[in-house]
C-alpha cells in the first residue's frame, strides 16, 4: 500500500451566520438570539492513496462541496489537519508549501461561472503557469497549444473567449487550466453534472486517459452514483456533514451496510429494461441548520433503534478497508 | 382505445434576426389513456418546445407554422386563446422544472389552489379549500391545513414540486406534461416524486408525457418512449424494446454511453463531435455529422419508417438486423 498523497484527519467545518444589528440590539433587551450555525463537515477522517480515484457523494447539503474545496486548500477547516504528502497545508507561508499546493487543483462544476467571461482561452490556461515560475513567458505558447491539444481542443481556438465554446468544451478548458500547473492530485466537484449524457462520457473518458497518461489521483464528487460506480476505486458516502460508510466501489455497489447507503443505491433510476414500482425512502433531507440528533438519518431510516436518537454511531470498521457509522453492525445476529 | 393525444406533424419554428431556428420540425406521436410517454432527448433537441407546443404556449418570435394537435380528436392548433385557456389547466396540466416557475412567490398556496379551482368550476370557497386540502393530503403533504397557508418559499424543493403536481391534479386532467420534473432534485426525492406521480396518474387514468434528458428514469416510468434529436423524433417504441434494441444509431450511442452499461473504468462509449445549433442544422438527416452509419444517403432526409407493430425509427440505415435476429 502506498502512502497517502492527501489526508484527511478529523476535519469540521461551520459556518456562522453572525447576528444583524436588530438582533444584537434585541439581545440587549434580553431576546437572547443566537447566531446561525451550520456544522457543513463533521468531523471527516480518510485518505487518499497515490494514482487512486476516491468518489464522493451524497445528497445536496451534505457538505461534499464544502469538503472538496477544504481538500484543495481553498477553504480552512475550523478544526483537523489536511496533509499533503505528510505536510499540513495550513503552513502556507513559506514558498515550497505553497509550490506544493500548486500540486492539488480543483476543478468546478459550472465551466461558465469558473472561467473568466472576459479573458481568452490561452490567458486562462496560460496565466497561473506564467505566475507561479513553471514556464517562462517565452515557452507559454507552446505549453497552451500542448496543453489545449491533451484535452482535446483544438489550439487554434485559443484566442476565443468562454462564450464561444459549447458546454463539453468550456469543461475541456477548466481542466486544461487546472492542468497547467502540473497537478498531482485533482479535486473534481461535480465536473460533469451539467452536461448532456453524450458529452458527458467524452469528458469522463478524458478524465480516465489523463489519469493513465499523467498518473494523476481524483478526489471525484458528484451526486451522480453511476458516475462514480464508473470511476472510483473506493467510495465515500456522506449525510448532513457526516461520513456514514467508505469502502471499495464493488462492495458498496454490491452490499451496502449503512441503511442511507441502501436507500440512495436502491433509488438509482437504471436502465433495467423492466419497469419498475418505485420504493422511496421516506421524509426529507433534514435542514443542516438543525439536524436531527444522535445518527443524523434516523428519522428516515427503516432500521431505527432507540439508541439511534441518542447516541451518534462511530464511524468503525466492519470489515478490511470499509467502515460504516451505524449502530446495527454492533446488534448480535448481522454482521 | 381512442388516443388521448395526437400530434401530427408538428412545426415550431422561431423566427429570429440570423434565421429561423426549426426547434420543432414535423413531429407525430399519439399518445393512450393512462399511458406514460417518455420524451427523450439532449439540451437544445426541442423537447421542451415541443411540449409548449402541445399547450399553445410557444411565444413570439416563435409560432406553430404547421400540423395539427388534436386532444380527444378535437383540434387545438389554431384556436383562439380564450379557448386554449379552458383547456389548460383543466384538460391539459403540466409540471415543470423549476416548480416556482409554477408557484406565484407573494401568495399563500390556498390562494393559488382555489384560484386554480374556481377558474375552471363554479364551486364556493369552501368546497375549492376542501378539495385543495385533499389535493395536498393525496401528494403525501403532512398537515395540509397548515401548510395551506404557508407561502412556497416555506417548503423545500421536493414539496415544491409536490404542491406543482397537486396543483396539476386538481382537475383530473386527460393528459400532464412533466417537463424535467426531477432533474433539480436529488436521488432520493427523485424516486418519491416518481413514484407519486406513477401511482397518481394510475389511479386517475391521466396520460402522461414524461419530458427528460435521462434516459434511466424514463427506463423505469414510461410504457414508450420517443427520442427527439435536433427537432424531430428519431425513434419511438416501447420503451422495453428501444433500449433493448435500439433502432437509430444515435439512441444506441445515447445508451451506450451511460457510464452503468461499462465494465468500471472501461472507456465509455461516445458519440463524436456535439448536437448541432437548431439555427444551423446540416441537410439531409441532422445526425449524420456524428454518425458511425452516415453515407450518401444520408445527405436526404429520412423518412418515419415502422418496424413491426409499435416502433418506427427517422434512419436510412437503421440497426435492423439486430432486430430482425432477436
């Protein structure tokens, strides 16, 4: 087993939502107000291994996003270590750290909001390179062309800007840019939602090439389970903030242990050429504003005991290299 | 049975400064009671235009330039806006995407529900809350009597679309359109959606036209399914059958490339290049650019041809032998 490129270790992150002048003029007067907080990551232990793809999913508001941008640096967690290679990243301060954070980029879901409307093709894959010492000013045309040309673009469009390209090829920029700087590590955050089933699998095709050709290693999230069933070599499966089960994509997809896990694998729409009864899971995505306490699913799971409601299960070990947070693996009688 | 809805021919072209953008362009499709279709295709394909089209909602520069649209045998093409109005809503409902594009945000839902009601039946106030209430209880809205009160920035994505569909409901209408209904909300509120919509539908007889970009969900829900590429239906069939057997080149390479059909990690299978612009579409058979089949012929355009009973593909050379051999 290699060593872990990026580590996880015991991360959480809130946001606070500070009160406004009413309500701190309120609280004056004894109205007793409290600031707004949202626990977005709880306490978030794993690691990822050299040339490995890590899937990340979960439902919307369960803070895989959040997590995402806290792996690639671009969000400091309020608790927990991320390390690269060993080293925290929060020592950003002197150059070689920051050099080597260069090594984890991210790229983002919506190519339109995450390129530069007025800038063209080559300066926003051109310019971080440039920036950061990797090319020199005289080589950068001939690191873009080699660059638009390994995502499949055509390097004589690089002087057009996003809005002239369609949907595929805005995504094929945002990955060209976060390969100019020779990334080890890719955080990709829904990077393929927005796009039509058949470019779709043109862009995951390009992920699995690139990973070949320059060994890179994916933290890969998407909500998206056939997605990541595609392309992961291990699976993290997150509800409201919390990791509830991380094992290897085929014995996830093949037994599930936690009951969310089940639920949300058994609500895939498939192209079973059957039709099929749909079988819900019942209720609705709690608020991460209030969620509910002890195991955070328990008012949607079919499963539940009274000790669900009280007490928050650990995330343990249930078998080599798979975890789950669920007090059933401790009752006799189911292993 | 008598078809619910049927569609012939259809053409909605949009007039514009650079040209004319044949979003819909001569399609045909019938749909029975009680019966799901899905419609099937990429962004910019024309099916949400087609939809529109069914309802009489396609705006300026857009307009219907031909064909005919007949609900129950009646025609709808050409009639005059107060007589449309009467059947939207009424006979005809529809969902969509976005469910505060259906929900007025300033008024409470009661406000909006009884409206909905007493547009199309003299009834009195009470009657219309009482059947608002029992619209809501049906779509699994716990505590209707409150949440009838409440305005829709009170409920969540998936109530949202709960309360769109009730409102859609109100009527018993003949036929629902759901344009991309689920597409904004995640798996687990998708499959309850699913399944309301399923069971509603069943239990009222409503035909219903599932309107999608993904080809899974309609896998599950729809009897048949018609896939639309850059303005016309390119092949229709029991849903079973199409993906099964897939006819057209392109709906084989739709299905082809969704990640589950692979081995894990296996190259997926793609369809070259990208859907055309609707304001530029090639001569002749639009796919042919993309198309592994593609050859001289193809610069013609094909015509609807059927394949035994129930399916029909718009291809010159379409995957008849596997047919044939199954």
């Amino acid at each position: 087993m290699s060593a872990p490129i990026i580590a996880v270790d015991n991360v959480s992150r809130t946001f606070v939502q500070p009160l406004d002048v009413a309500a701190r003029l309120a609280n004056l007067f004894g109205a007793g107000m409290r600031e707004a907080v949202v626990t977005a990551v709880d306490h978030v232990d794993f690691s990822v291994r050299r040339g490995e793809v890590v899937g990340l999913v979960g439902e919307s508001g369960c803070g895989k996003s959040t997590l995402g941008r806290i792996v690639a640096g671009l969000l400091p967690p309020s608790a927990g270590e991320v390390r690269f290679h060993g080293r925290p990243i929060r020592e950003l301060a002197d150059k070689p750290a920051r050099d080597g954070m260069l090594k984890v980029q991210m790229i983002f879901q919506d190519p339109a909001a995450a390129l530069n409307p007025r800038m063209q093709v080559k300066d926003i894959v051109g310019e971080a390179p440039v920036v950061h010492g990797i090319v020199s000013r005289a080589g950068i045309a001939a690191h873009v062309d080699a660059l638009l040309a390994r995502v499949g673009l055509d390097p004589g469009y690089k002087t057009r800007y996003p809005h002239q390209f369609s949907g595929g090829q805005r995504a094929r920029i945002g990955i060209a840019r976060a390969l100019a700087v020779e990334p080890e590590f890719l955080v990709c955050d829904e990077s393929v939602a927005a796009l039509d089933v058949s470019i779709q699998a043109q862009v995951l095709n390009l992920f699995m090439q690139l990973r070949r050709d320059l060994g890179l290693t994916y933290l890969f999230i998407s909500h998206d389970l056939g997605v990541i069933e595609h392309l992961s070599d291990r699976v993290v499966v997150m509800y409201l903030g919390r990791v509830i089960e991380m094992a290897s994509t085929a014995d996830l997809f093949r037994q599930p242990n936690h009951p969310y896990a089940q639920a949300l694998l058994a609500n895939v729409p498939r192209l079973a050429t059957a039709k099929r009864r749909f079988e819900p899971v019942k209720g609705e995505i709690p608020s991460p504003l209030a969620p509910p306490p002890g195991c955070h699913f328990h008012p949607r799971c079919p499963f539940v005991m009274p000790r669900c409601r009280v007490e928050t299960p650990a995330l343990k070990e249930i078998a080599p290299g798979r975890r789950s947070a669920c007090h059933l693996n401790d009752e006799p009688g189911r292993s | 049975m008598a078809p619910v809805l049927t569609v012939e021919n259809l053409k909605a072209h949009f007039f514009i400064r650079s040209g004319v953008v044949k979003a819909v362009d001569g399609v045909s499709f019938d749909i029975a009671p009680g019966e799901v279709l899905g419609l099937v295709g990429e962004s910019g394909s024309g099916k949400t235009v087609l939809g529109a089209s069914i309802l009489g909602l396609v705006d300026p520069p857009g307009r219907i330039v031909e064909g005919s649209v007949r609900l129950v045998g009646e025609e709808l093409v050409g009639r005059p806006e107060e007589v449309l109005r009467h059947y939207r809503g009424r006979r005809v409902a529809t969902v969509f995407q976005d469910p505060m594009m259906t929900l007025n945000p300033v008024l409470r839902i009661d406000t909006q529900m009884i409206e909905a009601i007493t547009a199309h039946e003299k009834v009195g106030g009470d009657v219309a809350r009482a059947r608002a209430r029992d619209a809501l209880a049906a779509v699994g809205i716990a505590s209707p009597d409150e949440r009838l009160r409440a305005y829709p920035h009170q409920f969540s994505g998936g109530m949202r679309q709960r309360v769109a569909i009730a409102m859609a409901l109100l009527h018993r209408p003949q036929l629902l359109i759901a344009d991309e209904p689920t597409t904004a909300l995640d798996v687990t509120i998708q499959s309850q959606i699913l399944a309301l919509v399923q069971a509603l539908c069943a239990e009222s007889g409503t035909a219903l036209i599932w309107i999608t970009h993904d080809l899974a969900v309609v896998a599950g829900l729809a009897d048949r399914v018609a896939v639309m590429y850059a303005g016309r239906i390119v092949e229709s069939g029991p849903v079973d059958a199409v993906f099964a057997r897939p006819l057209h080149p392109y709906t084989r390479g739709l299905i082809d490339s969704i990640p589950s059909r692979h081995r894990r990690g296996d190259a997926l299978a793609q369809i070259p290049g990208m859907p055309p612009s609707p304001a530029r579409l090639p001569d002749g058979c639009a796919f042919a650019p993309r198309c592994p089949r593609a050859d001289a012929a193809c610069t013609v355009a094909p015509l609807v041809s059927g394949y035994g009973a129930a399916r029909s593909t718009r291809c010159w050379h379409p995957h008849v032998e596997v047919e044939t051999a199954a």
